[in-house]
C-alpha cells in the first residue's frame, strides 16, 4: 500500500515536499500527476536499488526525487512551483520491467494529494 501527503496551497514561486510511504519495496517508485480535464502524467521516478532518476522534462531542475530505504518513503522536493503544475499527484510502485513513463504498467497507486498553485 502506498499513502501520499504534503500537497497544499502555495503560491508560484514556493516549494513544496511530498511524501509517500511504501508498505514495502517494490522495483520502482513513480510520481505522476492529474490536473483537471487532462491524462495522469509522469513526473519521475526512481528504482530502490539504486541508478539515476528519471524526470519528465516539465520537472527537470525543478523537481528532485529522493528514496529513505529505512523508512520505505520516497519524497517529491518541488521547487519554484508554477500554477501548471497544479494537479493531484500520485505516488505509484512498478514491480515489473517496462517503461517508468507508462502509468499502466504500474501496479500500485496512492491516493493522491492535490497541490494547487495559485496567487
């Protein structure tokens, strides 16, 4: 089981963290993300075992993606947040090889937690 937290109301320019407890681990992590009248999208990824993080190109320098294997907690550090990216966020588990940018080929998802950015 996955739960997510941390998403809110901030203003553009802001940061927010987003967290997501995992009941155990599975081969990777995802963020995707909902906003309104638009397809889930991914925003990154990352294996537990290790190697490079993967980011959508609307995340890149932005976003960080970070793992606590002890805790079985993957984060979401979204800096200078912009209103497009207010969405819900989902945090996802990937047990099986494939594409990380696929949401179908994830096989466990959090609830999401909605982040909106707004002035």
């Amino acid at each position: 089981q996955l739960q997510a937290s941390g998403g809110g109301l901030v203003q553009p320019g802001d940061s927010l963290k987003l967290s997501c407890a995992a009941s155990g681990r599975r081969y990777v992590m995802g963020w995707f993300r909902q906003a309104p009248g638009k397809e889930r999208e991914f925003v990154t990824g990352i294996a537990w075992s290790g190697g490079s993080p993967y980011y959508a190109d609307s995340a890149k320098g932005r976003f960080t993606i970070s793992r606590d294997n002890a805790r079985n907690t993957v984060y979401l550090q979204m800096n200078s947040l912009k209103p497009e990216d207010t969405a819900v966020y989902y945090c996802a588990a990937k047990t099986k090889a494939g594409s990380w940018y696929d949401p179908a080929l994830y096989d466990y998802w959090g609830q999401g937690t909605l982040v909106t950015v707004s002035s």
